[in-house]
C-alpha cells in the first residue's frame, strides 16, 4: 500500500535521467529494487523512467494494481496517479507530470522487490519478443484514443468491484508497454482484449437485467 511519508522538496519534481533509455524496462525496474533506501517513491519511480515515463509508469502502475486487485480499498488509492497518467496520455502531453501528493507517495522497497521478482521472467520473455513495428498504432491519433480507453479501463479499476479490475489492469498495462517499446503488436493485443472485456460486461449486464425483469415480473404476478 502507497503512504505519503515526508520528503525532501528537491525531489518532488524529478530530473529526467535520459540516460535511462538505454537499458530494458526490467533493468530499470532490477536497478531500482537493488538501492540500500528502505522506501520508493513514486517520483524516483518517474525519475528512473526517463523519457519513457507515460509508457513505464502505465506498466507499473497497471501491473501494481493487477497484483492488487484482491485487497479491498487498494485499487482505489493506487488507481488514482493511474488515472492521471492515462488523462494526460488523451490530452498528448510531452512530459509526465504528477501533483506533489502522487510524487510524495511511496511503498517498502522490499514489496516492490518482491513484485518484480514475480514479473521479471516473463517480462523479460516479453522484451526479447518485442520491437518497433506497426507504428501506425502507436502514433498520435492512436495516442488519443489509447488514452481515452486507459482511462476508462482505470475508472473501472478504481470501482470497488472483487476481483473485476484484474483485466482492465492488465490491459493498461499491456498499453502501456505497447507504447513504451513503440510496438503496434502488443496495442493491437491491448485492443483486442479490450473489447472482449467490453463485449463480456456487456453481456453479463444483459443476462443479469434480463433475470432481474423476469424475477421481478415473476414477483408482481404472484403478488400483485
């Protein structure tokens, strides 16, 4: 769980180290997890990113609440700078940018290890398999819409719904990777599961309205 312990004014708004793009996302995030500091906070997590800041967070941020999900309360609060970033995302900003409160907030660098222990495997798979390529899917008209979806995925991650902000989660996630290794594949996959999600509520909503109208025209037959 994120908590907003105090923290140095220096460091609120970070300094984009660009030298970052020179490693994979997974060493990023093995880089991080192997500093001495017993708590990470949101805006070393920035910091660390670089340039890939909207692509990266988006993955940490989808993947943290997939991993989440089962806590009461926890997508709620970790969803928050989730939904910032995909609005920025719709609105194509050049820099990521979070309030003071979203960069304050941190966790135990011990969970954070311990998450990316979990994902690094297939992770890295994932990065072996990846490269630029259809890119008509990641340039800037697709960034809006890329944005707009995300940020309707995280509304419903936020909702406090049992187990039913699993996929959105990944969903972001995989966007956000998508973006970040400026792979059109693994969008187009985001794409897809996105409107399964879509299509299956859809129906789930129809089936379970459906039965409430009949159980209710059942009730009033028998006792109106």
């Amino acid at each position: 769980m994120l908590d907003q312990p105090p923290f140095p004014a220096e460091r609120v708004m970070p300094d984009y180290d660009y030298q970052s793009d020179a490693r994979t996302f997974s060493q990023v995030l093995e880089d991080i997890g192997a500093r001495d500091e017993p708590k990470l906070y949101l805006g070393e997590l920035v910091n660390a990113f670089g340039e890939r800041g909207f692509g990266a967070m988006m993955v940490f941020l989808g993947l943290l609440n997939a991993l989440a999900s089962p806590i009461p309360g926890s997508t709620t609060v970790l969803g928050a700078p989730l939904l910032l970033i995909c609005l920025q995302g719709l609105f194509l900003r050049d820099q990521l940018w979070l309030p003071r409160w979203a960069l304050k907030s941190s966790l135990p660098r011990e969970e954070f290890r311990k998450v990316t222990a979990r994902i690094s495997k297939p992770l890295k798979t994932i990065e072996r398999l990846s490269c630029p390529r259809w890119l008509f899917m990641t340039n800037e008209v697709s960034e809006v819409l890329i944005g707009l979806a995300t940020s309707l995925l995280t509304v419903i991650v936020m909702l406090p719904i049992f187990g039913g902000n699993l996929f959105p989660s990944l969903f972001v996630a995989l966007f956000g990777f998508g973006m970040m290794q400026r792979d059109g594949v693994a969008v187009a996959l985001a794409w897809v599961g996105t409107a399964g999600f879509a299509a299956f509520v859809w129906l789930a909503w129809e089936i379970i309205s459906r039965i409430f109208l009949a159980t209710m025209g059942w009730w009033s037959q028998v006792f109106g």
